[in-house]
C-alpha cells in the first residue's frame, strides 16, 4: 500500500509526501509515481500526528460524570464504585469511543494506563491507531499477595506480545498504591524485558507528604533510592519537584509528561517547571490524562493550555512557546516512547495528520505552528494517517456512527444502575 | 419570518421552539403550526447564543502575528505600526473573517472596541450577528485638542444609529489613555444619552502603579472619584482589584468582563475573584479580547479556560463550576448589554445556537453543559441563529469561501510591505 500526498504545506513549504508500508518513503515536491492513493494537499498542511503520553482512554464512559467536586468525594462517590463495575465490553467500547475521539482531533499515538488490556489492545488495533497499554499495578490495598501479582504481570506480559501498532508497557499507580517490594521487582522486570514504565508521580502536595512520612522522602527520592529512575521510566505529572530532584530524573533520563488541564481542573497545581526541566535536558511530552479529568482528549487544547498556563504563572509572555508545546506534543512523544514518530521524516513511521486551512482559525496563516496550538482546535483536522493507513479523510471515520452510539449505550449501561448526578 | 425547531434537548428536555420575526415566541413540545422553516431538532441541543463581551474583532488579520513576545516589543514592533496602517477597507474584510468565525463557533452577540466604526458596523451588519461597537477614544497622545475629540465622539454617534442588530457605545480605551477631562465628558455624555461605556481597567500591575503615580489612587477608585462608576460602564480585565475596589463596583453596579486566555498569554494575570464578585452581587461577563492576544474568539474555550484557571489558583477543584462559567458567557452577557438575549425564553430574542450531540465531546452525555464548556469546542455547533435568521445551518455561512479568502489578502495587504516574522 502507497499513498501519495500532493501539494501539501510542510512547516514552510509546499511539498509531496510518499508513504510506502507503514513508513515515510520521500519527501520531495513533484513526485512523480503511482501511488495506491492519492490524497490533495492543497489548503492543507501536515503535521506529525500528536502523541497523547499520558491517558487513561477508556475514562471516556466518564465524561461529564462528577464535574466540580472535591477529589475525595469524586473518587470515592464517582469513579471507584463504577470503576469496579466495568466490564471488559465496556472498556472496548469506552476505548473505541476514545480512539475515535483521539483520530478525530489529530492524535494518532496514546500510552495508556488502564484496566482490562485485553479489551482496550483489541479496541485500538481495530481502530487502527498506535498504543502503549499497560495495565494499572496496584497492589497497597492488600487483595494480592506480592507472588500474585509478579504472576499478573509476568502472564499479561506473556500473553500481550507486542504489534506493529500496539506496545506492552508496565504500569504501576503510584508510590502511595503499589508497595517498595512491588517497585523493586518490577525495575528488575523492566530492565530484563526492556518494557517501559508508565506512572503517576508528585501529582499533589498530599501525596509527597504521605510519601515522606511512610518512607522519608519525597516521591523522586524513594524512586531513585529504590532504583527505578531510568530512560525507561515515564512519570505523569511532575508538578512538585524540587531543583535536586529534577536533576536526579535528568541524571537518569527520565521521561516526563505534563498533563495541564487535568491539573488546573483537579486543583493539583499549576506552575510545571517545563522551562526548568528543558534547561536540565529533561524530555518534556503533554498528556490528557483520562477525560474524566480533562473531559476531552484533544492535544491542540493541551498544547495551549500548557503555554497558556506557563506564560501566567512565570510572569513571562515568552514562555512556553508554541513551537515548544508543538515539539512536546510531537517529536517528544516520539523521543519518550522511543519509536520513529513525531516528525515527519524519510524513513519515520507514517503518522500523518493534514489540518484543513480553509478555516477561520487558520486566516491568515502567517504562523502555522501558532495557529495550530493557539488558534485552532481539533476539529481543524481533516485527514489522518496511522501507520501508513488512512483513519480518517474529510473528518469522516469508518463506522463512526456505530462507535458512538455503543459508547452512549454501554456508559449509561455502567451507570443507570445507580443514578447518575 | 417563522421558524420551528422540532425536538431539540432544551437543558433536560425535548421540546419545539418556535421563532417568530426577531423573537422566541413559543417553547413548549409538539407545535404544531406552519412555520416558514422548519430545523430538525434531533441529536441537537439548544442553547442561547454565547455573548462575547469584550473582544476587538477586527484584529483578526492579526493573528499569529508576533506570539510569544513581551509586551512592549510586541505592540510597539508589532501592533501599533500596523494598526496604524489599517485602512477601512482592511478592518471591512477583517471584521467579515471575526464575525465568521464568530458564528462558527456559536457567537451571536459581541461587544466591540476598534477603529473604523463604519466598516465594522456595515460588516457586522452584512454578517447578521448582533454586535455593540464603539470607537476607540484615547488622547493622552495630544494629537486632538479636548474639543476635537468631543466633536469626533458626538458626530459618530450622531451619524451611527442604533439599528436591530447594531448598538453604539462609548469606548474609551483606558485610565493612562484617555484624560481626566474627556472621563469627567464621557461620564455626562454617557448619561445623557444612555449610552454604554466600554473599557479597560485594572489588567497589569504597571497600569495599577502608574494610576497611583499619575492620581494617586488605584484605577477603579480613580474611576469613583471623577464619577464614571455606573450601571451603564462595562469594564474588561479587573485582574488587580481589592476588596474595596470589588465593593465600589459593586455599590454602583459597573458590569465586568473577564478574559482569561488574553490574560494568561500576555501574562497580565490569573487570580481573576469570579467568586468574590459573585458574592458582592457583581454581574461577570466572559470575553475573548482580540485575536492578537487570545488568538480564536471561540467562547468555549473561554469559558473552559476561565474554569480550569479558576479552581487551579484559588486551589479548589469545585470553583468556576461550568454552569457558572456558562451563565457568564450567555445570560450575564445579556445583562451587561441590557437586552433580552443570554437565555431562551419565550419573548426573549431569537439568538439561539444548535450543538451537534453526535460527536466524541458530547457521547456520553449526562451533563450537556459539561459537555459545552469542558469537553466540546466551537466547531460543535451545527446551527447559528441569530435574530430570528439562520446564519449558520450544518456548518455552513454564505459566502464563507470568499470571506476567508478576502480575510486571507488584506490581512498580508496590511503587513507584507512589512517583513512578517
């Protein structure tokens, strides 16, 4: 399969793209080939699909459930309970909502972090879109013995082998839900298997307050005490870090993914050291975290809102810039996730997103890069290559309709047993 | 002129609204009358059209046009030589492309500060969206003696008359532009005439200070003692105020406008007091300001920004809850202009706005305004009507191909004699 994008704008010029396979062939203006397909550039410019680092996709069924509350009550009254209850149905077809959503508003790469692998794996290969996955690990209220959960872990990485789109990743909670000898097994795991690790970290005061009582530092420090710091390891959040402990993650690589309207929404902190960590050699990607976080999951609206939020809290209208917010939404997924993607490149993988500049909030266009993180949305999206296959051309998505009326039916068949607010 | 909108989701329920000439006459389910149009309502949620209540909406060519900079490079290299350029024929086209844009994203009602009164109004006009405009007043750069800029502000608004859709107001642009003498005029002349005052007040720190300097006293104290405090002032930004201050608004019932992205990008502010506000009594408007410091004019987006941004700082994940930033971006815009728009109510005016439910944001769907506020964006709304016409119907403005593309050349007839960066 060969698709031919023709008279496409590439950053600032216009250009043809071939893609053979699943990979970048040539890029050069006039190529002149016959091609499986054919798509017209014109009015269009393409970007690297978006790289979502840090979500929990199938929290779509979610939406809108809980909205405005405090943490406590949200988690205890809203999220756990029915959390408990999903089905592996519901987490395909809450996954399936979400890939959708994501192709939709130009993301064609998410690492996940979630219950019921098995449904969300399947939900995303059929959807065509490329994923990190790994179940949540999650073992501090003592319902699994420590061999228990080795042999969960061990028989999911068995059982999962990883695709072309599809990747096994290691996904312990966080410090205050998965115990010292847990974390301890699963970084001698990690290195013999060479899988990454996806986790929360010093998302809130509360939890590195918890975390000095219980083992007598901050949460970066009981990492890097126990040994977990690696390039491998992938921590969500980050909001309070001290200078030392940024150094620490830079010494061992570490990777980090702000998540910026799941921590205005949350309350859990607004001043993301980003320029701080980028001076260290830190690399920086955005994230949605789930929607019932976010309530959307659209990287163009994370991309501003991190710049947005950046420039406030520093005082600083320089900060954050869009190029900056536009490398940490691309070329650094790529980077963190350690695959050929984010840039578009002779020889990368073929994830291709065109935005539609006949729009008003691509006129005038003086500044692509601005106007896709500033002024744009999603929805400017108009064609989407994943893995060299189109997923979705002229905003329409194959079976869209059916997605979305199977997301609407099994979240309400999670939540009509009890009155939803 | 009749319209009838046939089971559409009003809030919690199903019903048919009918329009007649420029109002809503009938809500109620199952109308059954001969209506000149009828919309299918199905799938479809209606809602008052958004109130942008500050915003300059020519600055549209202005778009991506010097991001990321500090503020005085930026307007002294960026906007004010530029400004300087404009030609009505420009701010003509420019309005055309924000009030397209408006309309897109489920604008039907702004509140305008800008040059070349003319060519805005005939554009608003032209467009069909109900707008309140005003020409900048400033002469702090003694270029017009006091009775110059007199004469220019009682001839404009003796030749612009206030028609259905367009209404004049006063906009002086701020305390460190305009003088005491024209304020103390303004404040007169603004009564006689029950005229609106529109203008900036209290955004940064520098402006609070030099008020100090050059007055002694703060902006809005300043703004008391000359006696321009009144129901009919509008004031945009108010980042910078104490509690006194709140209070002097309070007392005098002054309408303020809260613009979140503009502030959080040029790094004015973020601690905006919606809720001390709110106690005091004060009515809150949301506003995108122009694109140059906001870069879209999608309300959406305003209103979830102004959400998120409000329970991060004041640290408190149920303030700026989305139906109060909602009833900010449609009923209280209604009460800051002093029509009867903002909410859909029978002989209310018909400025009413379709979202699509059959999307990603909006599936599930158990809270709709969640939904508008946090998870949708403007490109959701399917269906614009403004005053009783149908300006937008399945994503579709007339005459959008040719706005944009005239959007397009006279935004680069305004800056390519210049190099753009």
């Amino acid at each position: 399969m060969s698709i031919l994008i023709k008279n496409v704008l590439l950053y600032n010029n216009i250009t043809d793209i071939l893609i053979e396979g699943n990979k970048i062939k040539t890029i050069a203006p006039n190529i002149n080939v016959v091609a499986d397909k054919v798509i017209d550039g014109t009015e269009k410019a393409a970007v690297p699909g978006f790289v979502n680092c840090h979500t929990h996709a199938a929290m779509t069924v979610f939406r809108g459930f809980g909205d405005d509350m405090e943490l406590e009550p949200w988690l205890s009254d809203k999220i756990w309970p029915y959390e408990a209850k999903l089905t592996s149905e519901i987490v395909y077809h809450a996954m399936k909502l979400a890939c959708l959503e994501m192709i939709k508003t130009g993301t064609t790469c998410f690492n996940d972090m979630y219950w019921n692998l098995s449904a969300g794996r399947e939900a995303a290969e059929e959807m065509g879109i490329r994923s990190f996955q790994g179940k949540v690990i999650l073992d501090s209220d003592h319902t699994k013995t420590f061999n228990e959960t080795v042999h969960e872990v061990e028989s999911s990485f068995n059982k999962y082998q990883n695709t072309e789109l599809t990747t096994f990743t290691l996904a312990p909670h966080a410090v205050y839900t998965v115990s010292t000898r847990i974390l301890e097994w699963l970084r001698d795991f990690s290195k013999a298997n060479d899988l990454l690790v996806h986790m929360h970290l010093a998302e809130t005061p509360l939890e590195c307050d918890n975390c000095k009582k219980q083992y007598g530092v901050t949460p970066v420090r009981y990492l890097n005490r126990i040994g977990l710091l690696s390039p491998r390891l992938i921590i969500a959040h980050c909001l309070w870090l001290d200078d030392e402990e940024m150094q620490m993650l830079a010494d061992n690589d570490v990777k980090i993914v702000h998540n910026p309207n799941s921590n205005l929404k949350l309350a859990s902190g607004y001043h993301f050291k980003y320029h701080e960590m980028k001076d260290k050699g830190l690399t920086v990607g955005l994230g949605t975290d789930g929607v019932s976080s976010s309530n959307n999951l659209d990287m163009t609206e994370t991309m501003k809102v991190a710049s947005f939020i950046g420039k406030a809290w520093r005082d600083d209208p320089t900060a954050c810039s869009a190029v900056d917010m536009f490398k940490c939404a691309t070329h650094n997924g790529g980077i963190i996730l350690n695959k050929q993607l984010g840039d578009i490149k002779e020889g990368y993988l073929a994830d291709i997103v065109l935005f539609d500049l006949h729009t008003p909030a691509f006129t005038p266009n003086y500044n692509l890069i601005s106007n896709i993180v500033y002024s744009g949305n999603g929805n400017d999206v108009d064609t989407v290559i994943c893995n060299g296959k189109v997923l979705m051309e002229n905003r329409k998505v194959e079976n869209e309709d059916e997605i979305l009326r199977n997301g609407n039916i099994y979240a309400h068949k999670l939540v009509d047993d009890d009155a939803a607010e």
